[in-house]
C-alpha cells in the first residue's frame, strides 16, 4: 500500500510513529513506553507500545533499520549491534509484562502469561499470533541448546507448560481482535473496524520492503517479500506458519527430547549403541552409531510418509523406556506443527479457536507423560543468561519451574 493510499487519519497516525522513532534517538525511550497521545480523529486515541529492543539482536547480530512511510522519513532505527545482551531479555520480558498488565486491567486476559524473550530473540512481532508461537518455540529451542552445550540446567517440562500457556494465552488475545496478520503499515497500526486499539509493533525487527521504483506496494515485514513473512497469507493465527519456519519449529522438539534427564539420554545412549549391527550405515554420523535424535526423526519421516513396513521394521529399535505411546505423542505434535498450513489444521477454518486448542491438547499430550514433578536435564555447571527474573515469575507462575528458582540467583550473564 502506498502512502497516497492512506487516508489523511491514517497518515498521521504513522507519520507520528516515524516522528517519535526518530525524534528520540538514542538513549531510547525504555522499552514498553507508550506513545505521546494524541488524537488523529476525535474518536481516535491511539496508544502504541513499542516493542523490541533498538539494541536488540537477532540470528545476525543486528538489527536491520526501518523506513518511514511518511514524506520519506526514516526511522531512526539504525543497523545497531547486541551491546547489551542481558539488559535487553530483561527489558523484553518488562515490556511484555507491561502490555499484558494493560490487558488485565482492561479485563482481558485474567489469566495469560507473558511470554519473555530468551537471547534477544523478539517475542511479539509485527502483531501476529503465530509470531508469538514461533518465537517462543525458537527462543527455547536456543536456550535449549546454549544451556546444553555450556553445561546449563534446563526445566524440560517447564519448556512444554510454557508453550501451552503461550498458545491459550495467543488465542486470547486473538479473540479480543489484538491481533491480525495483514502486513501492511496501515493494519500495523489499525485494525480493521478502524478502532484504534492496542496493537504490536516491532521496530527492531521491521525492514523496507518492497519493489525500489515504488511502482508496487510496499510493506513492512521480516524478510525479503511479503510472501516470505512469517503469517503473511494466512489466518490470523498459528494457521500462518509459513514452511521456511517450520525446521526451526521442529528443531525445538528434537531438543525436548534429548533434554528430558541425564538418566533418559544415558540410557538412549546405551541402548542405541547396542543397535549399530542393525542400523543402515547410511543413518550413522559417527563411530558410536545413531543418536536417540536420529532414529526419532526417521520415525516421524517414515510416519509422515506412509512408510509402514519401514516402521515394522524399525520401531522396535526405539528404546523400549522411550515407549510407543511418547512417540506417538510426539509424532502427533510434530506433524500438528509441521503440517500448518496445509495439514491438520486446515479443515479446522470454519472454527479458528479450534486450532488453538487442537495445539494445546497435543501438547497436554506429551505433558502428561511426564512423571509428577519437576523433570530437569542436569549438566556439570550453570550457566548464566540473564533469565533469573523471568524464572523467578515462573516460579511464582507455574508450580513445575519453583525447582528452578534456587539456581535464578546465578543468571547474571551470558
């Protein structure tokens, strides 16, 4: 949509955005701070949060600058490097208890859980649902990992609970009509009835979209196209999920299950060591045979693809403690995900909420194979990220991550 598309309203109230942006430059504005109310229209009084951190820092380690729509005007939103990693999680984690508290005391959302940002990654982008999903899948997967390799302490179970309580918490806030997935600057900023609501928007992750002669729209989105932007095409929901996405999506459950217990992968070891005789060397990496990771994904591949006599053949090479009902669930959860837009979920259009809770029962799936307790995949040491007081609302939050608050005194760095 070209500017000269927009009302004079709707001008304003993007230009104000622009203006506000680049008027503060740096020190910024602290993160969550509301825009200068002003009124575009005598029914009209936005308020904007502002949502990601200008030093904030994705996969690339910088943040790519946004371009105003307005006269021309560039944000002042510059290409900036992670200078202040920790003090940014915080931050973002502040921010999204600032507009779920405004949620509250609008009566909406008694009872949604913010979902903080783990590494600098953006949370809540652009005022999408499946964002939300996205990103909070992505983070932990990350956390996941960092935590793993460094020889960190992770809730594997608090991981699954936190992923319910981010879907209930999407479908929510998607019903209150928060949240919408067109990318075009004007439904960033306005919703479609034209009622200036509480919306989204991310500055640190938007970029100049767009055919550079200006003779098509332009947009403002994560990637090179609109097609390409996460949720772009589809409902205003997890239904958006576009395919480039998915891997990382997927990513995160072939962390969950080599991150339940030091016991549980010792013992996958053991038993897969023993299945060297019997495993294609086509499927082997190393000299120590399959990983637990290798024969589950092989699993849920041939499940995916109908190859029947190849899990006859198979599935018993599975660690029998592993059990065929925690790959069922597993699998299910997979194929949920990866199959959005186009696979389970898409007979389920009629009834969006469907969706959402289609996600949460598999997920309260798997949560329910989990013994009572809290489930912690122990390393040699703890190392810090920063998270100490996120996890210490977890632990307030959810009974399963209280085991995690002893060690949130010792998250001070990265």
């Amino acid at each position: 949509m070209d500017v000269t598309e927009l009302n004079a309203s709707d001008r304003d109230v993007i230009g104000h955005v622009f203006r506000w942006a680049a008027a503060s430059g740096p020190p910024w504005p602290q993160e969550g701070a509301l825009l200068p109310t002003f009124s575009a229209s005598p029914d009209v009084q936005p308020k904007l949060y502002v949502l990601g951190s200008p030093y904030g820092s994705g996969t690339d380690g910088r943040v790519d600058e946004a371009v105003g729509y307005l006269d021309g005007e560039q944000a002042a939103i510059k290409t900036a490097h992670a200078a202040a990693f920790n003090t940014n999680i915080m931050e973002e984690a502040w921010t999204l208890n600032r507009i779920f508290d405004d949620l509250k005391r609008q009566g909406i959302g008694r009872d949604v859980m913010p979902v903080p940002a783990f590494k600098g990654w953006t949370v809540v982008g652009q005022g999408m649902a499946g964002m939300v999903m996205e990103s909070c899948l992505k983070d932990l997967q990350g956390v996941a990992q960092g935590w793993w390799g460094k020889g960190g302490l992770f809730p594997v179970k608090a991981m699954f609970e936190l992923m319910r309580e981010a879907v209930l918490s999407l479908k929510l806030i998607h019903a209150t009509g928060h949240i919408h997935g067109d990318q075009n600057p004007r439904n960033l900023m306005l919703p479609r009835d034209g009622k200036f609501r509480i919306q989204f928007v991310d500055f640190c992750r938007s970029r100049y979209i767009g055919n550079q002669t200006h003779t098509e729209p332009r947009f403002v989105g994560r990637y090179e196209s609109m097609r390409s932007t996460f949720a772009y095409a589809s409902h205003w929901s997890l239904m958006g999920l576009e395919p480039s996405y998915r891997e990382d999506i997927v990513g995160c459950f072939w962390t969950m299950l080599q991150l339940v217990s030091e016991d549980f992968i010792e013992r996958a070891e053991r038993e897969l060591m023993e299945l060297n005789n019997v495993w294609n060397d086509a499927y082997m990496n190393d000299e120590d045979g399959p990983t637990m990771t290798h024969l589950c994904r092989e699993y849920v591949n041939a499940r995916r693809w109908g190859l029947n006599d190849w899990i006859a053949e198979r599935v018993t090479e599975l660690p029998v403690f592993v059990g065929n009902e925690f790959a069922e669930r597993v699998t299910a959860l997979h194929d949920l995900v990866t199959g959005l837009p186009f696979g389970p979920l898409q007979d389920l259009e009629d009834d969006m909420w469907d969706a959402y809770d289609v996600i949460v029962d598999h997920i309260d799936d798997v949560l329910h194979l989990f013994p009572p307790g809290p489930l912690l995949a122990h390393a040699p040491c703890v190392h810090a990220n920063g998270m100490h007081e996120v996890y210490e609302e977890m632990g307030r939050s959810m009974p399963e991550c209280r085991s995690a608050r002893p060690m949130c005194r010792a998250f001070r760095h990265f």
